[in-house]
C-alpha cells in the first residue's frame, strides 16, 4: 500500500517516464547457480575443476604462502624454529614438534587459511568441501544434456574417486570420521557421527571399485592430470595397506605401546579393528598386486634407464640419474596421478611460488629462502653405496669431499644439496658453488648462510622438487599423488607381513626399486630383518613426497622415532694449506622433538567438538583419547 | 491549479531543485526565544540555525565557526570532541590522508560499515571525503541526529547516525559583505619514538646473540662511537629524512549578501599543506619531492525568489586537489623502516659517493626519497543541489511543495614517475669489518637496478545522484502548531569496484504538534527500501513517536526567575541499517575459484562451487532507541542538556557457523542473528555572560556509550571469560602478566621445574614473561586469555572550552579528553617494541631488559634475535592507558577598525594540539607515534571584513 502511495506521488509530481516500478531491482545477469552449472557439458567442466582443486592433492600443502613440506612434522626436516616460524607456522608444525599441539592447533594441513570463502570445522572443514563438491558432481552430472552416458559415468568415477580419497585423508588424520557420501540438505535435522575404522575403509573401498569400474584405463595427453582406472586401484591399495598396519589391525603385543592413545572400551572402533587379522595384510597385498598387474595397461611402468646417477653439476634431463628423473621429467611414465594444481596454473595467482616458496629450498631462491635442513638422524638412514649402514662422524675438514667420500646411496645426492657442492640451474645467477658456511679465517658468511635467525652454517638443503633443469623452470613439477613405486614397495611390504618372512617374489619387488636406484639387492633376511629393510627402503626412496609421517604412526613408530633430538651439520670457513676456503664441519643440536603417544590420532578442533555430534551424543564427545 | 503544475514540472524538467525537505522545513520554523538560548554559538555569529523541527529529538548543532578554531588540513580532524556523542578517531597525520573515522555513540554493531555515520551536506547525502576537503569557513553549522525521532527519517540509512552539514548561505543585506582570511601556520612533531644509537644498538645486539647462545655480531662496538666512521655508522635517520617543521596555510575569499529577490554566497579558499620530508628535491625536483597537499574550493550558493510563491536555491561546490607524494614509499612504509633500520646499518652515502644499503634493510629513505620519482595525486569534487519551493496557499494556508536533485561525484587518478637506481652495501667479514679486494679497495655489493616507469590511472571514483520530491505543511490555529511533512526520495551511488548501484527508495513523513508551545508531539517514520533485499523484504518501516513537556511555560514557572527554560523530553523507535558489504544476501550463487590444470599443454581450468546457502529472510541491521533528555536554562546564563540513551542493534550479520558441523561442506550464509546493547549518556553545560563587557563563557560536555554483545553465534567453550558476549565490541583479551621466568624456575638442563606453569606458544627460558594460568592446567594457553581494560574506542569523551571578549581582544580555549580507552603495544607498536626480531631496531621501550643480574628490576623480557610467540600474546604487559587529554585549540585575537571602510580587521594566534597527556610511557597516546605523525602547530591569522 505505501509502496503503491508512493510510487503514485512519484508519478503525479514528476514524471510518468521516470518512475519505473523497477527502481529497485537487481539488474540481470552474474548469477550462475547450480542448476545453470550442470546444464551443459562446458559448464560442468568448472564444476568438476573446482573438485578437483579440492579433493586431489596428494600431501602437498596448500593454501597459505607459509606452508612448509609435510615432512616438517617428522624427523626428516627441521626448518629453524623459531627464526622461520612464519614459514613453520602454517600447520602449526613449531607446536608439534614441541609436544604442545593441542585441539585449535593440530597439523591437519585442511586447506590453509588463505581461500576465497570461509569454513566451518577449521582444516578438517575443508576436506568436507571437496566431499561436498564431489557428491553435488556426482549426484548432478546426470543433468547434462549435451554428454553422453559414457561421459557422465567417467565424470561419476571421478567423483567417486575424489570422495573416498578425501575421505582418506581425513581418515589418515582422525580415524573413524564422520563418512558423508550425498550432498546435505540444509533442511531438517542432519547428524552424522563418526563412523568405525572398519565402515570407513570399507567405504573408501567400496566407493574405489565402484571408481574403477566407470574409469578408462588410459586418457589422452590434453587429458593429462585426470585420473584413471589405475589412480583408483592405487588409493584403494593404500587405504588397504593402511588398514593392514598395526596402528589399525593391531596385534596384541604392540597394544601396550598404545594404551594411552585408546580408550580401552567399545569406542575404540573409531581407532582401530576390534580384532587383529592377518588377512588383512592379505588384502593390502592383493590390492597393490592389482596395481601393478595394471599398470602395464594403463602406460605405467617403473621409470629406469639404467642411469643410476646424476651428473655432477648437470643442468639437463638429460644428465639426471632416473631416481631424480621421476620428479622432474614431465608427465613420465611411472606417474598414475600427479596433483597438477601447482603446476603452471592462474589458481594461486603466482602459481609456481607453490613449489618456490612452500618447498623452499635456500638453493632454489639462490638467496632468498628458507633452508631445509636435513637432520643427521635422517641422512643416517641412508644406506652406503655397498649397502651397508652409515654413521656419520663427529666432524671433518672439508665436508663437499666428505660428502662424496661417504659414498651414499645415489639417492641421498639426489636429494640433498650441500655446501660446497657445484650447484647449476641456468636461469640468472643461481649458479654455482653453493656457499652455506659461516665465516672464519677471513672468509665472510657464505653468501647462503645467512637467514632470518642469522648466519648458521647449516649445509644441508632438501631439494628435491627444486627447479635446476630447464632453466630452472619449475613448470615440469607435478606433486606425484601416486607413482608405481609406491606399491612395488607396498606388495613387498604386505607380503611379508602376511607370510611372515620374503619370499623370491618379495625381494623381486624392493629389488627392483633398489636397482633403478643402483644399491645392491636385499637378500637372505627373515621376517623382521626384512620389515627394517622394506621400511626404511620406503622411507628413502619416497623422502620427502609426504609419506614419512603416515608411515611411522601406521607402523606405530612414531613415540620411538620422532621422541629424539635432532641434530645437523654445520660448516664453518677455514683456510686450507694452499690458502683456499675449506668447509671444516661439525654436528650441531637443530632441536628436541616430543611425539606423546596421543599423538598417533589428532584431536579434532574444540569448536566442532563443541556441537557434540562426533560421539555417542552422552558422555563421549567424540574426541580422540587424550585430548 | 493547472497553472501551478505547469511551472512545477518545468522547474522538474530543467532541473532546477533541490534541498531536502528536512533542510527547508526547519528554516521557516520560528525557534522560541527561551530555545534559540539552548543553541550553542560564538557571538560573532548567530545565524546558525538548527535543521530540524523535532523538539523533542536529541540532536546537537555546533556552529561552523567552531571549526576555524584549529588549524589542520582535513576539515573532519575539527570536530575533535565539540560534538559530544561523536567520537572522532585520529587517522595519520599525512598531508592529504588524514581522514578520520567518525562513530555515534561509541559502536553498536561487530561489521564496521554498520557503524559508518552516514554524511549529508546541504540536504542530500554525501561521502565522508567530499566533508574533507571542504574549508571551515563555508560551513554554516553542523548537526548530530542521534536518536530515533530524529534518525528514523532516514529509515535504512540512519542506523548508525547522521551527520548534517550545512554551507552558508546568502542573506538580506543592503551591502555586500566581502570577506578576506589568511591563516598561516608553522607545524611541528608532536612526538616521534626514541630509538638507539649505533653504539647502543650494537651492544644490546651482541647480547641479544649471547642470550640466544650465538656468538657476538658486532666484535667492536667502540666503533660506532666515533660518528664518522663510514663503515661503521650512527645514523640519526629522523633527522636525516625530515625537517623540524612543516607550514600549512590557507587563503579565501567570500563574498555574501542579497536582496528579497537574490540572495547569494560566494566563496574561494586555496589551501597549501606541507610535509615534513627533508631535501627532497636535493637531486632534482623530478626526482623527488616533500609530501604536499594543496587545493582550490569554490562554492556558489544562490537562493532565487523567482515569485512571490516560487523559490529557488541552487548550491555549488567545486574543489580540486592535488596530492604529491614521494614515489620511493608510502608514508607507512617509511615510517616504519625509519623506526626498523638501526642507526648503525648502513651510511646514507657510502665513502665513494655512492648509496647505502644492507640486504636486511633494503630501504635507504633518503636514497628513496630524493631519487625514486613522484606520485601525484588528483582529486576533483563536484557537488550541486538544486531545490525549489512552492508555496501552495492556494490550496490551504500554509502547504508547499518542495523539490530537489543532487549530483555528488568525486574522480581520484594519479601520475607517476617511478625510478630505481642501485644502491651499494659495504662487504662486511665475520668482525664487522670491510673486506678488502686485492688492491685494497672497499668490495661493494650491488643492491637493486636501474629502472624507470612512468604511469597514470584511476584511483577511485564515485557518483551519487538524489531526487526527491514532497509536502510541507506548517500552520497555527490559535494555540495549536502542526508541522508535517511527506517526502519521496531516490538515490543511487556507484563507485569503482561496485557491481550493482547501491539504490534506495523511500516515502518519509514526519508530524509535529504543540500546543501552546508547552506539550509538543513528533511522529516521525519511513517506509524505505533498498536494492540489496528481496522483494517482498524490501521496504522496511521505520517509526518513531517523541513527547516533549515545556515545564517553564507552565503557569507555576513562568514567573520564575532562577528557570527560563526546562524541557522534558522523551523519544522511542527505529532505524535501520543496510550494509553495502553484505548485498543479495536472499539468492545463491555459483562462485568462481580454484581450478585445476589438465593436459600435456599444461591448460589451467577454471573451477566453479556453490556459493554460500542462500538466507531468504536476508534483511539489515535495526536499532530500537530509547532517548530521555532534558534541557534547562538558569538565571539566563547556565545552560544544560544532558540525554540518556540506551539502544539496542538487532539483525547484526554472523556467520553461525558455531552450530553447524564442519561435515556438511556448507558455505554458510550471513544471517541477521546477533544483538548488541548499547547505552550511556550526553551531557553539556554551558555559562555564558553576554551582558557585560567582559563577556565570557565556560562549556563542558560530556559523553559516555558502553556497548555490550548480548548475542553471537560462538563456538562452546569452558569459561565464560572466552566469549565474546557479554563483553564489549573489540573487548581486549589477553594473559596475565606474572613477572618473568627466573633462573630459579628451571633445574640444571634447563628443564622448567615441576609445579612451574609452561606455555604452549614456546619453550620459555628464563627471562621471558610468566602468565597466570586462569584455568589451573599448568599450561598457559588461549585458554588463559581473560578479558582486560577496555576497547580500543573510547567510552567516554570530554570537551572543556572556555573563552571571553573583552574590548577588540577575545580568547578561546578548547580541551579534549577520552577515557575509558585500552591500547595495545602488541597491536600497534610492534616494531617499537620488538627489539631485533625481523631486524628491527631498538629503542627505549626495551631498555631495561632482563637479565639474571636485572632479574628483579627488568621491564622487558630477555633480549633476543629471535622471535618469541610466548611473549608475543596479547597481555597486559602491552596493554596500556589509552586515555588522554589534548589541548585542541588556543586563540588569542584581537579586532580593530583603523579605517572606516572596513568593518573588522581581527588578527589572531592559534595554537593548535599544542599540548597532551596521557600515560604511556615515551609514546603519544592517540596513535602511538607510529606512521606519519602527528602534529601541533601555531598559526597567525587575519581576518578583513568589508
């Protein structure tokens, strides 16, 4: 009525023309919704992108600018706390390592802060967003009117393939988590608790078959990124490995170290199997077995040359050794899924600062940058060239000579960058011998020694995926989601855990991985001696791709091997007899890191704790034991 | 009659309107003597005239004289404190980026732009930086609204307050009044933060490195005693950058007069504002320049009587402005790396003439400064309002009709020339010294590169276009008065980076009756609505009732000779507030974001999500006002108004996100769910003895608003002390400040002794801050985090001004205080107050600090290089007083007539911010001497009237 007055006013005393009832209408256009999205085939592309973006990472990080390597949390990796905190401090990695994560501070990487919306659950939210967009993928695509039945089921695998591999990711966090397979109505009341261990490897298994089944086996090249029959039977194989390993299917005599990380009733469901089961390991093996039956299929093969080692100085493909090759050739044949959301894409704006800056290597800035150190404690796990262990000594005269002396495992060199060691990537003036020593006998700070904490000398820097060839370009890096080696390490992993000692096949299978790698073949150990062997073969060959921190909660390492203090080189500059710059070295304390046993389950974010619905909705909150 | 609507749409047609109905209303309201004592006013001037007819409204009108009492470059920084219920927060005090932020009675509400007091300038609404730059001596008067019967009116956009100015205008005067005023002011620093010498810093460094067990940086810190040593400096790099003082100055000239027929008012200001950067033009004026802001108002105001029913006024505004500043940094950047760069990094000119530079500061301010070009800034203001009244007594006595178009639009571009040259760092070995090549020459690093860039765009730039129509109806019969009103209005505002206009459109009315100037009675309301909302949620209804009961007309105190004058008066309603941060809040959109790359080729795919579920009752921000006041005026000379309120702001925007599981993926949407109550108190009393011949006055005000947030969606949590509600807006929160961790704390390995409460943000050593573990778990954690002081917005505000005229002199005096205000150190002093960490500097605040021979006398934690996240939570140890009390203005004048031609020539000193008070230590309280200053000054005027 006061509407009508006043428009009525409006038109006596002004003008007919001018008094449109539309005055305060919101001019067309700009509004896409869901339902304009899964319209046409073009249009769903964004929709599915966006899964993507969202679901299918791998263990690379995320997100904020300040995000360091997933290995920050283990003992593999210590970046200066706290002179590097504002790059440590993303996950709350500095917490952690101290012992004082906490609900509000836990190391879910989720999905940084950094993103163009909010979300309710804090990192753990995040993984639910790709759940969500994957199931509104799924349940839509159907709406499609220009595709045809075989392009929306391939589009369904995909989708199912995103949810159950979000799904592992928050089950490789928590434990039994709440499982959310169709997108949540806003309306009526929803409550989904956290489900058991069992149900939810049982649906990330069950959501893997159903994947493989409407997934091709191959994808042409414009099609490069988008996963494939073989990227579903591996996630499969490594929930299933997964569930095999002790943390999971414990046996009774490891109970006692993780007493104090159950709850010792029913509720530990949602921790682990009631029961120990060897055939779960049966099952594990079974699963990577079928990856690499088919791999071949699928174009996947382990990628060897026969060149073991990288070129000294090389700035070329064509002088890196094979085991390098695997992160830097593009698109090579022993990778099933890469995250490409690094890879030369507007996403993050910049975004190549993703491997530049979040894997930071002080090498790859040349200058500016933060050092990844590698602790002597993980450098010690490389085995010498012949095989046999190593320990470093307490100190040297000259450590690039030392280095080489050593006669590692070609692996470690190519890992790891050392003061002293010529170092070549063609573009600008990163280039040549890296100087990461203090000063001494005249000689200034090594121009890399310096940092945010101040000069330090530290002379180890992780760099793997660290830009040297092709002018120093980082557009050939995709972060390997999974690559076939995995699972050759897996199977051979599975199968002797299930037939309690290696058998012929057993070895073939770390062999082959050890032979691209040019070590020796393992041989002739029983059953423990080849578990030490498989484990640390898995931590070597898959360093700093992300694994390390699951692989030591699964085999309930962690309270044995991350409570120590971790310790580094340091060189400092002295003049040799001839007058030139000598890089004396001596081991140095980096930290003590504190792994309580309550560590093995992340505490899930107050907040969501809050709003009860992750326990029995009575006494238990649903909250892992010891939080 | 049909000849009447012929003329009005002509008049439409050829657009010659304007003035807002409210504008026009009040003038032709004869104001009661006992009332027109209420109003506050300078003698010079009693023209000033309050623009609103609701006697019962809380409302305060300072006349524009005021406003030249203090001499700044930024119109709004006059209103420190003569308004009380407006709180005025110091922004910088850089030339040309001054602007303040306004608030009504504190805040009420947790989104910032639902604070926003809304602007109006002649009638019609305006944004805050067309009132900036506009000069004191075209304004006639400014009037706060501030509660319902006067804000409801202004339905969704008077939520937050309403700020009215008002130009002068023409007036009926056989002879043209040309007025002529020069101000000239000298500027200087208030106060800047102390930082170390080189020698000092050099030391407190070294022992900074021992306490983080590394060894010593600077081997000879004798060194740097010496002054003039090029490697191994002492830099005073405030004084090396900028000059002690700076001038600001202005000019105008006005011309104002008119006859039954025209009235006019004319004026021309030219303003000049200096910065305080030293030599900047040492290279070449290309090259650089001192911080300046200069500009040109013009202002035509015209009232036309085209008839003896038919008028006209027409208001024009023009103003440019020209911003200069240095291209090298913005004014933060600069005063920050001033703060940051230790006395002892780098020589302003190396020994070989070249620039200095180190790679932890990488800023040479003076090489900036002098060498890095020139960012020119341009603004053009326009504001025209055209309004007619027609006088409709044909119809029935006393009705008019009134009409009105505004265009408001600012352009802001800018130009500039932007160089690089390098910059030289001196090789430096392990022991502080230069290293030597061969030839026993000083080996420089080259920092930096040539470049040149030159390029010119837009800032920013904003239109706003009103239209508005209505009735006017004021008549007596006998004893009864009616005052009425109905007014139609559009509006719609675009800017750069808005989509959508923002659009309104709205219906107000207002009635006012009294009866024998005695029982007064306002109704006030809109019917209002905006684009943002829809339909069907559009139009909001804003009422409001007032009741006023004048006791002094009463029979039993009329005769009385102690009260002239008392007032009752009492108002209730709404208003409302949209918020053009949260718009369309009802639909649900696909949003754009995050992607993925496919293909050998590497092609990135754009990805597309749901956007936020939609909140179909989606609606703006309400606020219920309650306002009791009363006015008296005693023995014809004190004068007193004091105004209770309390108000309440409903439908505050939130994410709920603390009752929605993180499981379901959803992007929730704002819903109008949280509450804050906000009440307090105005008061003003005034003395003024205008009969003697020494005339003088004594005002005081006082205003008090203490919010509190009465409903938020919040996550659960054990204490109380960890929500947000029941406690103020921006509440400080932080940890109790225990003393330092002794030695005696830790056993031999350093390992804190059991029962010794340890921090979850690092592992303590001794000599870093100790906290009270509020909840007993032995950690201190956010947990520990207790409520503490006050916000960083005062709660209260006090203005003293006192004054006389005596013979040609006369003097005023004007004192600002706020109290009830906690700032934080942390917040926004961190550069002062972090020694070393991110290689800042040190300075005073870090002096004292602990050390095991220190242990009981220390006032800051050990010194460190490294940063320390237990010593960097919010605490009480950074918390400080913010209260203060500024000497605004002083002014001593005196006016004579030497020659008969002219009128007055008055010539006056001013002072301006001279002095403050305040309780932190080393720091000036209002904005913590951190960014560009700011500044005192002391001005001559002269003022030729003829």
């Amino acid at each position: 009525m006061i509407n009508s007055l006043l428009c009525a006013i409006l038109l006596l005393l002004i003008s007919t023309t001018s008094c449109t009832k539309n005055f305060l209408e919101k001019p067309k256009g700009g509004a896409v919704t869901v339902d304009t999205i899964f319209h046409t085939k073009n249009q769903a592309q964004y929709a599915i992108a966006r899964m993507y973006g969202w679901c299918v990472r791998g263990y690379l990080p995320q997100g904020s600018t300040d995000l360091p390597r997933p290995e920050i949390l283990t003992d593999a990796l210590y970046i200066i706390s706290p002179g590097y905190d504002w790059a440590n401090a993303g996950i709350n990695g500095p917490i952690y390592k101290r012992g004082n994560m906490g609900p509000n501070s836990n190391v879910d990487y989720g999905w940084g802060a950094t993103t163009d919306e909010s979300v309710t659950g804090g990192a753990m939210g995040w993984h639910y967003k790709g759940i969500r967009q994957a199931n509104i993928v799924f349940r839509n695509i159907d709406m499609v009117v220009d595709a045809d039945q075989d392009w929306k089921n391939d589009v369904k695998g995909q989708a199912l393939f995103c949810r159950a591999l979000q799904h592992y990711e928050l089950f490789r966090y928590y434990g039994g988590i709440p499982i959310v397979s169709v997108p949540l109505s806003g309306e009526g009341e929803i409550n989904v608790g956290r489900s058991s261990v069992q149900s939810v490897v049982d649906s990330i298994v069950d959501w893997c078959d159903k994947a493989v089944d409407l997934l091709p086996e191959t994808r042409p090249s414009s099609d490069y990124g988008r996963i494939t029959r073989l990227a579903a039977l591996a996630l499969k194989s490594r929930v299933l490995l997964y569930a095999a390993s002790p943390l999971y299917n414990t046996p009774d005599h490891m109970k006692a170290a993780l007493s104090s990380a159950r709850f010792g009733d029913a509720r530990d469901t949602v921790l682990c199997y009631p029961v120990y089961s060897k055939d779960r390991w049966k099952l594990a093996a079974d699963a990577a077995k079928a990856v690499i039956d088919n791999a071949a299929a699928a174009g996947v093969a382990i990628y060897n040359t026969g060149k073991a080692e990288t070129e000294p100085g090389t700035d070329t493909y064509a002088g890196l050794g094979d085991y390098e090759a695997v992160w830097n050739v593009y698109a090579n044949k022993e990778l099933i899924l890469v995250s490409t959301k690094n890879q030369n894409g507007s996403d993050w704006g910049a975004n190549l600062t993703a491997w530049g800056k979040f894997l930071s290597s002080k090498v790859g800035e040349w200058e500016w940058g933060v050092k990844n150190n590698m602790p002597i404690e993980f450098m010690q796990l490389y085995e010498k060239k012949d095989g046999t262990r190593f320990t470093l000594p307490a100190s040297g005269a000259d450590l690039p000579v030392d280095i080489r002396n050593f006669n590692l495992d070609p692996r470690f060199y190519q890992t790891v960058a050392y003061d002293g060691m010529f170092f070549r990537a063609a573009s600008g003036a990163k280039y040549g011998t890296i100087p990461f020593y203090k000063g001494g006998d005249g000689f200034a700070d090594g121009a890399l020694s310096s940092s945010d904490a101040g000069s330090d000398g530290y002379a180890l820097d992780v760099y793997k995926f660290v830009a040297r060839v092709d002018n120093g370009s980082w557009n050939h890096f995709a972060w390997p989601v999974f690559r076939l080696a995995e699972f050759y390490l897996s199977y051979a992993e599975a199968l002797n855990e299930f037939h309690d000692g290696p058998s012929g096949e057993t070895y073939f299978y770390i062999n082959e991985i050890r032979k691209r790698a040019g070590m020796p073949n393992k041989s002739g150990l029983d059953y423990a001696g080849f578990q030490a062997a498989i484990q640390n073969e898995r931590t070597i060959e898959l360093a700093y791709e992300g694994h390390r921190y699951n692989d030591l909660l699964r085999w309930v390492k962690a309270h044995q091997v991350l409570n120590t203090n971790l310790r580094g080189i340091a060189t400092t500059a002295r003049r040799g007899g001839d007058g030139s710059l000598k890089r004396s070295w001596e081991i140095v304390p980096f930290m003590t890191q504190v792994f309580p046993v309550r560590y093995y389950y992340l505490p899930f974010i107050t907040s969501e704790v809050s709003k009860n619905y992750l326990g029995d909705g009575a006494a238990w909150d649903g909250q892992n034991p010891g939080w | 009659m049909k000849k009447i609507y012929t003329k009005i749409i002509t008049c439409a047609l050829t657009g010659l309107m304007s003035l807002s109905t409210q504008a026009q209303k009040t003038e032709p309201v004869a104001i009661q003597p006992q009332e027109r004592l209420m109003k506050v006013s300078t003698y010079e001037d009693s023209t000033s005239v309050s623009v609103i007819k609701h006697r019962t409204g809380a409302i305060f009108t300072l006349s524009g004289k005021e406003l030249q009492r203090m001499m700044v470059g930024n119109l709004l920084n006059t209103l420190q404190g003569r308004i009380p219920g407006l709180t005025v927060v110091t922004g910088s005090g850089e030339p040309g980026y001054d602007n303040p932020t306004l608030y009504l009675r504190g805040q009420s509400s947790w989104n910032i732009a639902g604070n926003r007091v809304v602007i109006y300038l002649d009638g019609f609404e305006v944004d805050l930086n067309a009132i900036s730059s506009l000069s004191p001596y075209e304004i006639e008067s400014i009037t706060l609204f501030k509660d319902a019967v006067a804000l409801s009116q202004f339905g969704l956009q008077g939520g937050a307050g309403v700020l009215w100015f008002k130009t002068v205008s023409g007036n009926v005067n056989d002879k043209i009044k040309i007025t002529a005023n020069a101000r000239y002011g000298i500027q200087s620093v208030i106060d800047l933060p102390q930082v170390m010498n080189a020698y000092d810093y050099t030391t407190h460094y070294n022992m900074a490195l021992q306490n983080d067990g590394l060894p010593v940086k600077y081997p000879n810190t004798e060194a740097y005693k010496a002054n003039n040593d090029p490697f191994h400096p002492n830099v005073d790099w405030y004084k090396e950058m900028l000059k002690n003082t700076s001038t600001i100055q202005d000019y105008n000239l006005s011309f104002r007069g008119g006859g039954e027929r025209a009235r006019y008012f004319v004026l021309m200001n030219y303003t000049d504002f200096t910065g305080l950067y030293n030599n900047a033009t040492a290279i070449d004026k290309d090259f650089g320049t001192n911080a300046r802001y200069n500009k040109i108002n013009l202002r035509g105001n015209v009232d036309l009587q085209l008839s003896k029913n038919l008028s006209v006024t027409a208001n024009i505004t023009a103003i440019t402005e020209d911003k200069n500043t240095p291209a090298g940094f913005t004014a933060t950047q600069l005063f920050d790396n001033l703060l940051r760069t230790p006395a002892s990094a780098f020589p302003v000119v190396n020994p070989n003439g070249s620039w200095g530079i180190s790679s932890a500061y990488n800023f040479n301010p003076v090489q900036r400064l002098q060498r890095f070009g020139i960012w020119n800034s341009h603004t053009r203001n326009l504001q025209t309002n055209m309004a007619f009244t027609e006088k409709l007594d044909v119809i029935t006595s006393g009705l008019a009709l009134k009409g009105g178009i505004s265009f408001s639009n600012q352009y802001v571009g800018f130009y500039q020339k932007q160089f690089s040259v390098p910059a030289y760092e001196i090789n430096k070995d392990a022991n502080d010294q230069p290293v030597l090549d061969g030839d026993g020459n000083v080996v420089y690093i080259q920092r930096g590169n040539i470049s040149e860039t030159i390029n010119e765009g837009e800032t920013s730039h904003w239109n706003r276009n009103t239209f508005q129509i209505g009735l006017e109806y004021n008549r007596t019969f006998g004893k009864s008065t009616y005052n009425a009103g109905l007014l139609a209005k559009r509006q719609n505002y675009s800017k750069n980076g808005l989509v959508y206009q923002l659009r309104h459109q709205a219906l107000s009315g207002s009635f006012s009756y009294d009866y024998d100037n005695t029982y007064l009675f306002d109704v006030a309301a809109s019917y209002n609505g905006s684009t943002d909302f829809a339909p069907g949620n559009r139009y909001g209804f804003f009422p409001s009732v007032g009741l006023g009961w004048v006791l002094s007309n009463e029979s039993f105190l009329s005769s009385s000779n102690t009260v002239d004058h008392l007032k009752l008066r009492a108002t209730w309603g709404k208003v409302g507030n949209d918020n053009e941060a949260y718009r369309f809040l009802y639909q649900q959109w696909a949003a754009g974001g995050g992607g993925w790359t496919v293909g050998s080729d590497n092609i990135f795919r754009g990805g597309r999500r749901e956007g936020a579920v939609s909140n179909a009752a989606f609606g703006w921000e309400t606020k219920t006002i309650l306002n009791l006041g009363i006015d008296i005026t005693v023995l014809k000379k004190l004068k007193g108004t004091v105004d209770l309120f309390s108000e309440k702001r409903t439908g505050i925007l939130e994410r709920p996100d603390a009752l929605v599981p993180g499981y379901t993926g959803f992007l929730l949407q704002f819903l109008n769910t949280g509450e804050v109550q906000n009440k307090g108190f105005e008061i003003s009393l005034a003395y003024e003895e205008n009969e003697k011949a020494f005339r003088h006055y004594l005002r005081v005000s006082a205003a008090f608003a203490r919010n509190k947030i009465t409903k938020r969606s919040e996550a659960i949590q054990p204490y109380d002390y960890l929500y947000s509600r029941n406690f103020r807006l921006d509440q400080f929160k932080g940890l109790a400040f225990d003393g330092f961790y002794q030695e005696s704390d830790f056993d031999a390995t350093g390992i804190l002794l059991p029962g010794t409460v340890s921090s979850s943000y690092a592992t303590v050593k001794p000599g870093d801050m100790k906290f009270k573990d509020q909840d007993g778990n032995g950690v201190i954690n956010d947990m520990d985090k207790i409520p503490m002081g006050f916000a960083k917005l005062p709660e209260i505000t006090l203005g003293f001004n006192l004054g006389f005229r005596y013979k040609g002199f006369d003097f005023d005096a004007f004192l600002q205080g706020v109290m009830n205000r906690t700032v934080s150190l942390l917040d926004d002093a961190y550069i002062y107050t972090h020694p070393f960490v991110n290689n800042n500097n040190m300075t005073v605040f870090s002096q004292n600090s602990w050390t095991p021979q220190t242990a009981n006398t220390a006032t800051y934690p050990r010194l460190s290089t490294l940063s320390n996240a237990n010593n960097d939570q919010q605490s009480d140890f950074w918390l400080r007083n913010g209260n203060f009390f500024k000497l605004r203005s002083i002014e001593l004048g005196y006016t004579f007539s030497l020659i008969k031609e002219l009128d007055d020539v008055r010539v006056f000193v001013n002072g301006t911010n001279l002095f403050t008070w305040d309780k932190i230590e080393d720091l000036e309280a209002e904005r913590l001497s951190m960014g560009y200053p700011l500044m005192r000054a002391v001005t001559l005027g002269l003022k030729v009237k003829l």
